[in-house]
C-alpha cells in the first residue's frame, strides 16, 4: 500500500515565494501582476468559471491553498479557448498549470438532458452562454501545452474526476478513453484535490519531474507498465462476470485498430501476466493490527478500455469493480489498458481531519467576484454569497450521484468555531448583508459529523451505500452536533434568519426528531425541498434510494413541529423521470400520486447520465451492475430515444395541455384509457377537446418543425401554451390542502 503521509496539509515547508503575502485577488492580467510586484507565478490555474474568490467556487479553494504554501497564483478564467494566446496572458508559469473546466462538468453546463444546447451560464458574467467549450478540461490542456510545451499540465476538477477511466459519454452515446490520454494532461487528481496537488505541487517545486511523480494517492497517471513492488489480480478474482456472446476472455488483450506500438512482442503491456489471485484465508486468524491486507500493494486490472468500448456486460462488470475499490482505507489500485499503455489509477486520497478542513476554509477569501467583472451579476455568486459549506462527501451512494466517486463516501466536517467565524466573515465582507445565511449545509444538510462508529468496519467496508436499503447498524445517527450548530449560528448577533437549503436526508432525520424539530421550527422560509425521487419501488432499488414509508414518516413530524411552531410550511418534493429501472407504468403510478396529493411540478429534471455514476453504466449497458454481473444479470428497463423519455417527463407534468395528447397515446397502450383519461377526480387528463384537434389539424401548416410548432423547442409559441386553459395550468404554484397526503383510493 501506499505509505500515508506524515506531512499534515499545512504542515510543509513554504516555498520561497511566501515572502510576497496574500494577495487580495489573484492577478488575471500582467498589470495586476505589476502591482503585487511578481515577476512571474509560479503555478497558473485555467478554469472555465468566472472567478470568484469564494469557498464554494472549486478554483479559489484550490488557488488559496497552494498560496497558503507560499506558492505565486495566477488566475485565467474563461479564457478563448479558439488560440494559445490567452493562455500566455500571465506568461509562463514556474511550476505547472493547473486544469479544471470549473464547479460544473462543461457538457452538463452547456446542454440539457435532452441534449440540447443551452444558452445560459450561471458560473458567467451576466449570465451568458457560450463563454466555454465543450469537453473544456481538453481544449483547455491542449492550449496549454500549445502555449508552453515543456510546462507540466495537471488536470482536476468534477469534470476530469469523472472521465478518469474509460466511461460511457452520454452526449456522443459511445465510450470514451480517460480524459488524460485525449487531454495530453501529464497527471490527473480525482477527488477533492488538495491533499495530493500540495504534495504535488512541493514536489515539483523541489526539482522532482512529474513524470517520476506515480505514487500519489488520488491521481491517475499513464505509463506502459505498472508501477514496480505492486502485484496484479485480475478483476474476475474480485467479481467475476459470466461468459458472454461472443464468449471472449474478459482479460484477453483486444488490439486497437490503427493504433501503432514499439515493439509487436512486448509483453509488458499485458499486465494479466503479473497478475496472481489471492487468497485472503491465510490471514483471516491474525489480529487487526498484525493481519496482512490484502489490498496493499496490490492492483486490480480491469477489463480494457477496447474491450468495455465493445461489450456492455465488461463495462458492467468494470463499473462494479470500481465502485467497489472507493474506500480510501482498503481501495486497491486500478489498471485499465489503452492500447499499449495503461491508466494507472492511485488508491484515493485520505479524507481531510477536522483542522485541516478548518484550515482549508478559514483561507482569506475575499468572498466576492473579480473587480474585473464590475458590476455585472455572476447567478451562481448571488445563489450562495451567503451560504456555508460545513462539510464533505456523501454516504447516501444514490445511483444516479457522482458525489461518492468524486468526494467520497466519508464525511469530512469542520468545527462549530470554524463555520461561526465564517459567519462573521461574511457580515464583513458581503456587500448589502441582509442578516440572513441562506444556507448552512453540503452535498446533504443532515451528514455534518457523522461517521462509522467502527474505524475498522469503516477502514474496510465496500458497501455502495450506508443508509441503504437499510441504514447500516455501524452509522452513527445522532445529528445533535448539527442541531447544537444551527442553534449557534442563529444566536450569532447581527443574524436574522438561518435557512437550510441542502437537501435535507430525511430517512436520516426521522432517526433524531430533535433535528426535525429545530429544523422546522427555526431553519425553513416557508417551503422544505427533499428528494423522494419516485414512489415506485423498482426505481426506488436502481436509484438506492429509501421508500416511500421513511418520506411519510418525515412530513409527520414535519408538520406537527411546524404546527407547533405556528408555522404554515410545506415540503417541496423533487422527482427524477426516466430513471433507470422505470417503466411506463412507474412513471403512471407517481404521477396518480402527484395528483392524489395536488402537486403540479413546474420543473422536472430527466435523468441526466453523467460519467462514471452507476446509474449511468445501468442506462448503457441495461444491465443491474448493482448486484454480481453474469450471464444470468437482470436486464433492467431504461427510457431510451427521444420520445419516450418526453413522454417520462410529460407524464409528470400532466396537468400541461401540452402534454396531455402523449399522455392519452400512452395511457391507451397501457389500457388505461377508461380508468385515467375522462373528467373523473382519479383521471390524470381529460378528454381531447375540439380545440385540440384543430390544433393537430393545423400542424401540418407553414414551416413547422417535427413537433408541429413555428418555432425551436423551448421558446415560446402558440396554440395551448397561450390559451387560457393553457395559461392557467402554469402558472406554476403547487396547490396543498390538509389531507394531500392520504393514500389513493
């Protein structure tokens, strides 16, 4: 295994450049350059956000911590990727450059879930799109490289974390090589990087090549061999698939075509030769302190990125395999051939301690947007100017969720002291303050402090999840420490108001109702969001997510602690469609539910296949790669193709005239035309009307595009969206009476 660190994060001698301070921003052009007095930085960082030098912005964290080591930060922020020339702005860096495509992945932030181009940017200037491109961690290292060729590139950020290995990419509907092949990066850091880029970074700056730099937790590296002292077991060891037609080996080396090698015999790129089973009953006696691990110093080979490309019950099995190997106390090496190099994957880096997360967020933040910006409105800026991150990482391990693969499955917490002096950081510093925090939270509101009551269990537990589909009897779930927090924070003088906005866990929160009751009676502005996702329980399995039954008991004490309160709030619930899993008639039963209890969603987010998440290898392969991958795997039901992914979303919009003709075409398949389509209490959509048949009689008039509208989709048009039956449906408010939660007749 990797030896762990002995250097604490803040613990490493300065380098020298620490003589110049803090800068109150870091230099986005040679004149601010000039004014700090730096002939050069030694490290620039290219992300495609707006820089805003705030804690929930990834690049300011990652920019003051590499300053709090002494080291000169620039900043190149949106820069036009379409030349090298913005990307020589500040000159050539000292060190390296630092690549990130920003808080988001680019092709997420630049399309819908339908694919579809978008043209806002919450993370730009005045909210415009089109200031970064796709794939943007390659354009961006790319130009590097073309700006300074000999300058070290170091890829990070959600964007490369996620594309780290082979993964299925939703937007060319094929599977991609790592990003760090077609970046041209010279190492990538996955996870949250501040632990192995300081390493990295100090290593660098004493003279160390990066190309030497391979024993780092949390980076991915290329190389033609693996790494000398490690021993190989194949994958088939750890979760073996079963055959599959054409039968092949899952380990047999499957040749790129066009692809050029040094030498036609060397078999050093066949990994599988080094690669020996083994047999942990030889230590299963010992004790836990003496007991060898088996996973030290020991790599598992997945199957190639050639072979996963082709055969979806491989990449089944690979995604499985790699989600087994995230705990960062008894993850195993990954290996995965390219061709005639491999990707070589580190163990994950150590979660950060209690002070050093402190240390993380009590840098010198100006908490503000460049001055460069003026007075133009940053949307992602003015959403969380005020809200606090008091933690990391997520145990929940829902399919659909990348936070496990990026930030891990450990939660990591600051003090109570530490997010108090934020607080009276922000009165200072946020212009027009108003009193109120608008959000004390993280990935999810209700993890703060909680951890595995067993180091050991936690050291060596591969479950996906913690809290399902049971909660795990090691889970600590006293969320006392988050309640004695919020009552801190809204004591603190000035503070009018403490809103929680994350999404409150709330199969956890039933588990401490003193929680649920300081959480209702001081911490809601009238309205709750949490996330049921679906009422059915096959999505429910796919997704990991916790029935209906915990969602009940929740709004119980919910209410009757706002009751208490004298407070009228509700609960906001949020839905996936198209998840994974769901069929039709799924889709049907939520959407009687929603009616039963008069919700009318505005918004409905489809499922979004983003890279590396499981639900994602389930939507590609149709496989359950939840449970052990054979022949025999269940095939799983996925809403694939344009239409019938619409038609998951439009039936959770019924109550849209616009929707209602899909609607009645499904309902009539399923034979549920009597039972739901009519004017009757139970019907989800009433009766085509006269008015609506002119309306698909005339849709073969003008230059109509393929739905029969004048107009691309997404923009306004007429017909039913401008009636007044039309208008009335939309006006987007969610109706509540007392008894919206009684069960359907």
């Amino acid at each position: 295994m990797i030896p762990l660190p002995k250097t604490e994060l803040f613990d490493y001698p300065k380098y020298w450049a620490e003589c110049y301070g803090s800068a109150p921003f870091f230099p986005m052009s040679r004149e601010e350059m000039d004014e700090l007095g730096w002939d050069s930085c030694d490290i620039i960082l290219v992300t495609g956000d707006a820089y805003v030098d705030h804690p929930s912005f990834g690049m300011a964290i990652i920019g003051r911590m590499l300053e709090a080591q002494g080291f000169r930060v620039g900043m190149i922020a949106q820069p036009d990727w379409h030349s090298k020339d913005d990307f020589m702005t500040l000159g050539k860096p000292n060190l390296f450059f630092g690549v990130t495509a920003g808080n988001m992945d680019s092709m997420i932030n630049r399309y819908t879930a339908e694919r579809r181009m978008r043209h806002d940017d919450a993370y730009t200037p005045n909210n415009e799109g089109g200031k970064r491109p796709d794939r943007a961690v390659l354009v961006y290292s790319q130009r590097c490289k073309e700006a300074f060729k000999d300058v070290p590139v170091v890829l990070g950020g959600i964007e490369a974390s996620l594309r780290r290995i082979a993964h299925y990419d939703y937007w060319s509907d094929k599977v991609r090589r790592s990003v760090l092949f077609d970046a041209k990066g010279d190492i990538l850091i996955y996870g949250n990087a501040e632990r192995p880029l300081v390493e990295v970074a100090h290593r660098i700056a004493r003279g160390e090549s990066v190309d030497t730099i391979t024993d780092v937790r949390g980076t991915a590296l290329i190389r033609k061999h693996p790494l000398e002292g490690w021993r190989g077991v194949d994958s088939r060891s750890v979760d073996k698939p079963g055959k599959v037609d054409p039968i092949i080996s899952p380990y047999q080396e499957i040749p790129q075509q066009g692809c050029s090698t040094e030498d036609e015999n060397d078999s050093a790129t066949d990994v599988t030769k080094e690669a020996v089973p083994i047999d942990i009953s030889d230590f299963q006696n010992k004790a836990w302190s003496k007991k060898y691990k088996p996973w030290e110093k020991t790599y598992v080979k997945l199957p190639s990125f050639e072979q996963v490309s082709q055969n979806k019950v491989l990449y089944a099995h690979a995604s499985r395999i790699f989600h087994s190997e995230v705990n960062p106390g008894s993850a195993k090496a990954l290996v995965q051939s390219h061709g005639d190099r491999i990707i070589w994957l580190n163990p994950p880096a150590l979660p950060l301690n209690q002070e050093e997360m402190d240390g993380v967020f009590g840098l010198p933040y100006a908490r503000v947007p460049h001055p460069s910006y003026g007075d133009a409105k940053i949307p992602a800026y003015d959403m969380i100017k005020t809200s606090i991150n008091i933690m990391r990482g997520c145990f929940g391990g829902c399919s659909f969720c990348s936070i496990t693969e990026h930030e891990g499955r450990i939660i990591q917490s600051r003090s109570q002291q530490s997010i108090i002096d934020e607080i009276e950081d922000i009165k200072d510093k946020v212009p027009n303050f108003t009193g109120v925090i608008s959000d004390l939270g993280g990935p999810t509101a209700n993890m703060y402090q909680l951890r595995c009551k067993s180091p050991k269990a936690e050291a060596t537990c591969r479950r996906a999840s913690c809290v399902w589909p049971d909660i795990c009897g090691h889970m600590d779930t006293d969320q006392s420490p988050t309640t004695e927090l919020y009552k801190k924070a809204r004591s603190v003088d000035g503070i009018k108001k403490v809103l929680i906005a994350s999404g409150v866990r709330y199969d956890l929160a039933i588990e401490d109702p003193d929680y649920v009751k300081e959480l209702a009676s001081h911490h809601v502005g009238g309205y709750l969001k949490i996330a049921p996702e679906h009422t059915e329980e096959a999505p429910l399995a796919q997704m990991m997510k916790p029935g209906m039954g915990s969602y009940y008991k929740f709004k119980e004490m919910f209410d009757h602690y706002s009751k208490a309160a004298g407070k009228k709030q509700y609960l906001i619930p949020y839905f996936i469609s198209a998840h994974p899993g769901t069929t039709d008639e799924d889709m049907v039963n939520l959407a009687c539910w929603l009616k039963d209890n008069n919700f009318k969603l505005d918004q409905v987010q489809n499922f979004y296949p983003s890279p590396l998440a499981n639900a994602t290898a389930v939507y590609h392969t149709e496989i359950n790669s939840l449970s052990k991958v054979t022949k025999d795997s269940d095939s799983i039901p996925v809403a694939k193709g344009g239409r019938q992914r619409r038609l998951h979303k439009a039936i959770l919009r019924y109550h849209d005239p616009a929707n209602w003709p899909m609607i009645r075409e499904a309902l009539k398949k399923m034979g549920l035309a009597r039972k739901l389509i009519g004017s009757g209490p139970k019907c989800l959509v009433p009766n085509e009307t006269r008015g609506e048949q002119n309306l698909v009689n005339n849709k073969g008039r003008g230059k109509n595009n393929s739905h029969g509208h004048k107009t691309s989709p997404g923009q306004k048009r007429g017909g039913w969206a401008k009636s007044k039956q039309g208008s009335k449906a939309q006006k987007g408010l969610t109706r509540f009476s007392d008894d919206q939660f009684k069960k359907r007749k």
